[in-house]
C-alpha cells in the first residue's frame, strides 16, 4: 500500500510520515509512506493507493478531490491529529478510507 501525504512543502510532514511507517511496521503492516509538496502530488499519484491532505493546505483539498478522487480516495487530515503527530491515528485513518 502506498499513501502519498500532502502538505505546504514536503517536509513538514516528515515526522508525521516516521511516525505512521512506526505504527505500521508494528502492526506488521506492509505500507509506502511519502509526504510531498502540492506541486509535485502529480508525479506520484499514480502509484497511491491513498491522498491525505494536511491542514495547512486545505485549501487545495477541492482541486485533489476533483482531479484524483475518481481514481483514489482524497481526504483530509485531521487537523488535531496532524498537529498532535497522531501516526496512529492517521494511518487508522488511510486504512479506513481503504476497506
């Protein structure tokens, strides 16, 4: 499974990504995590199983939503979860959006 996140720059979201690859890696789960820029989702949705969109650009959620929401699901992060570094929750959250 591949979940590709997006968020202002790539890299603020990088912990956020360590801690779901943790979470997944104890679960014995087999999962790409990756967090790009909005600029670049285009170079990498063809191999996503999954978008999630960080707060910070949800302004851009309308634009995925219509662009790839046919092809994967596109959702939001919560903002509680993405501030809180909640890996967690988020990967509970991508996985829900795959069943």
């Amino acid at each position: 499974m591949f979940i590709l996140l997006c968020c202002a720059a790539g890299m603020s979201t990088s912990l956020l990504v360590a801690r779901m690859e943790e979470a997944a890696k104890r679960r014995g789960i087999d999962a790409e995590i990756l967090a790009v820029s909005a600029e670049v989702v285009k170079d990498h949705i063809k191999n996503a199983d999954v978008l999630l969109i960080g707060p910070q650009i949800r302004y851009k959620y309308t634009y995925f939503k219509k662009e790839y929401g046919n092809e994967i699901p596109v959702e939001l992060i919560n903002p509680t979860d993405y501030g809180t570094v909640n890996g967690e929750k988020v990967l509970d959250f991508a996985l829900s959006l795959l069943a």
